[in-house]
C-alpha cells in the first residue's frame, strides 16, 4: 500500500508545483441566467513586469440558447491605465457541437481575452466583465470567472 500512496502524493506535488494559474475566480447565477446589467468584478494581483494571460471561464446549460456569447472586458490597471475591448466568443464549432467539455448537460469553456499582458506597477489589476448579449437576460449561464495564467516564456 505504501507503494502506491508515495507515487501519487509526489506526483499531486509536482502538478501542483507546475500550474501556471496564479488567479481563479467565478460567479455562480442561482437562477441560471446572466442579466445584462449585472456587471462581475474581479480584483487581480499582478508585479510589475509580470506577464499575464486572462480567461473568461464559462459554464453553461446544453440548451443554451446561443452559439456564441458577447461580453466586454475592461481593465484598470495598478498605473492607472484603462483597457477595453468587446469579445465575440463562438461556443460552437463548425459541426454545430459545444467547444470546450462536457459533463452530463454542463459545458465548460476557456476563452482566452488578452495573452501577454505585461504590467508597470505592482498592485491591483481590477477586471470588469459585462454581459453584451441583445436581451435582458441571458438564460442557460450557470456560472462566468475568470482564470490568469503566468504566460509561457
């Protein structure tokens, strides 16, 4: 038994050793729908001259309604900068199928919003998430976070 319990706690140290995820966070909806007014903040600690890439995480029903999710992502930066872009994210493929992985009627996708994000300051990097989709309401999202990642050198 103690053969097999040493080669696993090793190896759990060393994937945990080499994850490149320094931040991860999410909003989970209780009543499944994103509400376009309902704007998620997220607050990041970055170094200066870190090197970042941003995800947004999301988790949505099989019955999704939409093949794609619009949102903008805004950035305030510990130097007082402000970035802001909107995305277009497709969650389809070209066969019509869910991107990402499933689980029973759960999908789970990461889309990449920014890659090498360098920053010169240390402190605080606020994230704004808004919800761009027509309607009001966005039902079949169960939950919207955001991952960062030390980009690969």
């Amino acid at each position: 038994m103690k053969q097999f319990i040493i080669p696993v706690i090793f190896a759990f140290l060393l994937t945990g050793c080499n994850s490149s995820t320094v931040f991860k966070e999410y909003e989970k909806f209780d009543d499944i729908s994103w509400n376009r007014l309902y704007y998620l903040n997220f607050e990041v600690p970055v170094q200066k001259q870190e090197s970042l890439d941003f995800y947004l995480a999301l988790r949505h029903h099989t019955d999704f309604l939409y093949s794609f999710i619009d949102v903008n992502v805004t950035f305030f930066t510990p130097d007082g900068e402000t970035r802001s872009r909107d995305y277009h994210f497709r969650l389809k493929n070209t066969d019509f199928r869910w991107r990402g992985d499933g689980m029973g009627e759960l999908w789970d996708i990461e889309l990449p919003i920014r890659k090498e994000m360098i920053f010169n300051k240390d402190g605080i990097c606020k994230v704004r998430i808004e919800n761009k989709m027509k309607r009001a309401e966005t039902p079949g999202i169960i939950e919207v976070g955001l991952i960062v990642k030390k980009a690969e050198e």
